[in-house]
C-alpha cells in the first residue's frame, strides 16, 4: 500500500503539489531556500531572513533534521557543483547574502587569503623577510609542514647555520 499524499499549493510560488504530510509546505529544496531570502535587485544583496549563528552565518535546517549553509544551497540551486574541498566565498563580504552573482567557489587558501586579517592572509602578502630579504628567486625555499606550504628566507636560514655551527 502507498502512503497518502495530500494537494497542496506551495507557500513560496503558489504551485500546486503532492504533499507526503500535512506539515510540508513549500514543492521544492528551491522554494525552501528562496522562501528564507529577501529577493531585491539583481545587484543588491539578497539577505537571508531566518537564523544567524553567532559567527553571523546564516543556517537553515532542512527537513532531513540537518543544518545547511543557505548561500551553499543558493549556489547548487543556481545551478554550480560545488567540488569537494572548495568553499563559498561572498564577494560583497556579507555573510547573509544569498545572491548567486555574490556568490563564488574558491579554495578555502584562497578565501582565507583574500578575505581576513588573518596571520596566514598577512604573511602571504609579504614580499620580503624580517630582514630585509627578498622573498624571490633563488632565495625563496618553499617548506611543508603538516600538510601546509610555508616560505622560508634561504640567506636568514643560511645565517642561522653559521650561529649554530660557531656555538656547537
């Protein structure tokens, strides 16, 4: 036996639809999103309406009992795969926006770079060491640690050595 379904018109964008319990209310996962979204112009910032966590990034919680970042959803509904490892950037800076063209997929490297004052977003602005050296050509080693890509000053390690080797 198939479970009942009841019509109903959705409460975003009018259509009629199937619903599977009384409780649903919208036809679709875009009708869902775009209900929670101030639409204006194109250009304008399109502000989520429903929870902000303190981190002010919009949440929304879906009917499968998870969380979901409304402008990732906005982007995949828009149309965008969004690769694993990558991340949402917000152009505008906004962190409530749901607007698609604010929207871009980048990595999370490059979000961290352009878009804080964070230490790692300072460092990879420098083009010199605490001295005074060049970060360039053959002065430039490249070092990883723990996964993680760090520029290190070949003439102050070079100088380090010679202290160590003088104090051993």
């Amino acid at each position: 036996m198939t479970a009942p379904y009841w019509p109903l018109k959705c409460r975003h964008c009018g259509n009629p639809f199937l619903a599977r319990n009384h409780q649903e209310q919208v036809c679709s996962d875009a009708c869902r999103l775009w209900r929670k979204v101030d639409v204006r112009a194109p250009d304008e910032c399109w502000p989520w309406t429903g929870f902000v966590a303190r981190d002010g990034y919009a949440r929304a919680k879906w009917p499968n009992g998870k969380l979901y970042y409304p402008h990732r959803l906005a982007v995949e509904v828009d149309g965008r795969l969004i690769p694993a490892g990558m991340v949402v950037d917000h152009i505008c800076r906004n962190r409530r926006c749901c607007n698609p063209v604010h929207l871009r997929i980048v990595t999370p490297r490059t979000n961290t770079v352009e878009n804080s004052g964070s230490p790692s977003a300072k460092n990879s602005q420098k083009v010199e060491c605490v001295r005074g050296h060049a970060f360039s050509g053959d002065n430039l080693a490249i070092q990883i640690r723990r996964g993680r890509e760090k520029r290190r000053c070949r003439e102050c390690a070079r100088i380090y050595q010679r202290r160590e080797v003088v104090n051993a």
